[in-house]
C-alpha cells in the first residue's frame, strides 16, 4: 500500500486534515464530491486517491463513504461496496419519509396511507381516484366500439 507522501503534490495540496479522521476536500464540489481537474476532464477525487494509494475499483462496485462525509478522501474512511448496499446503508429516500402529504396536499396518517408490497407509501385517496378515473375510461372505450 502506497503512502500519502507518494500522492501527486497537486492533489495532496488540496484537502485539508479533519480532527475526525476526514481528509476534507475543501473546494470544487459535485454534489458534495470532491473533483479535479486534469487534462480538461473532471475526475472524482475520492476514486483517484483511492485507486493512488490502495488499488483499483472493482468492477460493478463503488465506494461507500463509512464516514458519511462526501467530500472525504481518506481511504481508510472508504469501502467497496455494490450499488445496493450502498443504498442500504446511505441516506436513500429519507426525504420520502419525511413528507407528510402527497404531491396533490392529502396526509399521509393512518387512515389515508397505504404501503405497498415494495414498501413504499401511497395515499389511498389518490389511489381510489385512479381506480375511478380507469373504470371511466375503460368505460367509455367500450361504449365507443
């Protein structure tokens, strides 16, 4: 395993040491993920100091942030991991369980809430409406012919 000192001058520069642990990349964010610049093409930093100083990235895996923090580089802070199971452990969906209307302003408590075989939550008034709105318009298909 390669050490820190052996990290390009021009990336080592750029983060700066947490007292948590993090190597926090400061500037030029994508969606809360470090990047830089090189040859006019952006590049994760957090992959590009991983690859650097343990190995490369399995195929069909990426890499779970065990700090929760985006901007971190510190690859002891970093795992490999599949899509799902980073999924699982992230903050996936939060803002869904969060809400508590649906997109047309119904509640989402006991009585008008119904939850999926998937697990997600549906308002049952929106549902009811739609069973309706079919049978009208499986209805007037009929007539129709």
């Amino acid at each position: 395993m390669n050490t820190i000192e052996t990290l390009p001058d021009r990336l080592r520069e750029k983060f700066v040491f947490d007292p948590n642990g993090c190597w926090v990349w400061p500037k030029s964010l994508r969606r809360g993920y470090g990047q830089y610049w090189l040859n006019g093409q952006a590049r994760s930093a957090h992959r590009t100091v991983y690859e650097l100083l343990i190995g490369p990235i399995r195929e069909g895996l990426q890499l779970d942030h065990l700090c929760r923090v985006r901007n971190c580089v510190n690859p002891d802070h970093l795992e490999q991991v599949t899509n799902a199971e980073n999924a699982r452990r992230g903050n996936t969906g939060i803002h869904c369980r969060d809400k508590t209307e649906c997109p047309r302003g119904h509640s989402y408590d006991e009585a008008n809430t119904y939850v999926n075989p998937s697990g997600s939550r549906e308002c049952r008034a929106c549902r009811r409406a739609q069973r309706k709105w079919s049978r009208v318009t499986r209805s007037r298909k009929q007539s129709a012919k």
